[in-house]
C-alpha cells in the first residue's frame, strides 16, 4: 500500500504521544483503533499482569474465499448470470426470497455447482500456513463464519491446512449469514464466551454450562432485545478475518475487532468505519499480536 495513502499519513500524525504504532509493510492501525488503545489485546509472546487492562484474546474467526484463499471473485457474476439477478441483488437473500423450497433448492444448487467448479483452482492465501502454525502454537482457538457452502471450505482445509482445527465452521447453512453478526456470536456462545446483557440486542445464553455447542456449518439464530442482566454472547475478545464489507460489518456490529485482508478490489474498504486494521498478507497479524498492538 502507498506510503504516502491518507490512512497511513493519519497514523503518523497522530503518533504524538510516543505511541508506537504497527506501521510496516502495508499494516495500517487506523484512528478508531488508536484512539481506543486502551481496550488492545495483551501480547502473545509474554503473561500479563491481571491489572494490567489488557484484553486476553479468545480467538480468531476467518472468512474463506479471499481470505484463507486467493479471492475468487469471476463466481460471483457467474453465480448472478445463472440466477438472472442484477449486481445489486445479494445472492443469498435472491435464493431466499423464493416463493418455494423447491425453488429454493434449486437456486442453491445452481450456486453449488460454480463453487465445486471453482475449487479446483484454489490458491491458498500468501502467509496462511506460517499464521496458522503460529495461532496453533499460542493456543488460540479458531473458528470459520463464511456465506460459501460447506464442500469449498473442506476442501480448502484438507489441501492447505490438514492439521489445523477449525471449530465451529459456520456455513451458508447457518442464518442469517453475514453481514448479520449472529454467526459470529454463535461462535463466541460455543468457546463459553458470556457476558452479562445491558438489554442491547444479543444472542442470549440457553443452557446452565454456559454456551451450546453448534454443530459445524449449521443452525439458525437471531439477534432478539435481551433483559438486563441477562447471559449473552460476548465477542468482545475475538477478531474478525476478512475481505469484504460482509466481514467487516458483522464483525464490528458482533463487538469484535476487524481485520482486512485488503487487495485491489477492497482497497477502499481500508478507510470504512467498521474497519480497525489493514493487512496485505494474513502472517502480518503475528507481529501484531504477538506485541500486543492490536
């Protein structure tokens, strides 16, 4: 990413108070994130005192297509040409507004077989091993929420990442999809991750152990306004992974961190709200955290 780009001029003018900021390669810590400094995980690489403030990171959850792997963009109009819809119209919301199951089915399927196409063709991420290997070595747990259905995602982990759990993998089969942030805080539900409801919208707690497993790529739930006091979900300790607004969105509206995975089609999603860190290549976040300036 340009040097001279308004993002990164931002983050330097606003190094002023000896912050040191994440600035190398193409990482930009964006002004949201660096006014908020306070609320950073604590680094990986050392313990950290309990009244130290700082935020133990839970995990980490992953889109797939153009994040765990090179994007594979051309499906998307191939996908919209099949369904005869306009580039405007969300695919899945199309497939779902069908007037019948059979319909339904049908649309889905049509979509299926583009992405079983495409498999073959792809192209793991540049640094997906090298950060896979080190999330794993730190114990950190990760999870997938993707809008792909469930055959891609496989595949894709048993040709780049055989030895690497993933858990929950969240799926087309899972609703709402992104941009909703319930996927995201199903995940936190299953790791046991509970908070005590202010009676925001949330996803409430159901069971006395604390969390409900989720079965992978399945499922279905919905923010609903919650009581005060209330057990819900709390996302607040992990990261979002991604490469598009989908990601982003529901990243930010779950009350995790985001992170873009930018390339020359997103570059102008480094500059959106709901975007707290730019990368180029998935290996930059281990600098990242493992100094804590996330």
């Amino acid at each position: 990413m340009n040097r001279n780009s308004p993002l990164l001029l931002i983050a330097k003018r606003l190094n002023t108070n000896n912050i040191r900021l994440p600035i190398r390669n193409s990482i930009i810590l964006k002004q949201s994130t660096i006014a908020t400094m306070a609320k950073r995980f604590a680094p990986l690489n050392k313990p950290i005192p309990a009244e130290s403030g700082l935020r133990k990171l839970e995990g980490v959850v992953f889109d797939v297509d153009g994040t765990l792997c090179l994007p594979q963009t051309y499906m998307f109009a191939e996908m919209r040409a099949a369904l005869s819809i306009s580039p405007k119209t969300d695919i899945l919301e199309h497939v779902y507004s069908l007037p019948t199951p059979e319909a339904q089915q049908a649309a889905m399927e049509s979509i299926r077989s583009i992405e079983r196409a495409a498999m073959s063709s792809q192209v793991a991420q540049p640094g997906l091993v090298t950060l896979m290997e080190y999330l794993d070595s730190r114990g950190i747990r990760k999870g997938i929420c993707t809008r792909n259905f469930d055959l891609p995602v496989q595949s894709l982990l048993s040709k780049f990442l055989p030895t690497s759990q993933f858990h929950p993998i969240i799926t087309r089969e899972f609703r709402p999809p992104k941009p909703d942030p319930a996927g995201i805080l199903h995940i936190a539900k299953s790791w046991g991750l509970i908070k005590r409801s202010t009676g925001e919208a949330g996803i409430p707690n159901v069971n006395e152990e604390g969390h409900t497993p989720v079965p992978q790529g399945e499922g279905e739930d919905t923010l609903r306004e919650t009581s005060q006091g209330e057990e819900v979900a709390d996302a607040s300790g992990l990261i979002m992974v991604g490469d598009s607004i989908d990601d982003m969105t529901a990243g930010r509206r779950a009350g995790c961190k985001t992170v873009l995975l930018v390339n020359d089609v997103n570059k102008h999603l480094a500059e959106h709200d709901h975007t707290d860190v730019v990368i180029s290549r998935l290996d930059e976040l281990i600098d990242l955290l493992e100094n804590g300036e996330l």
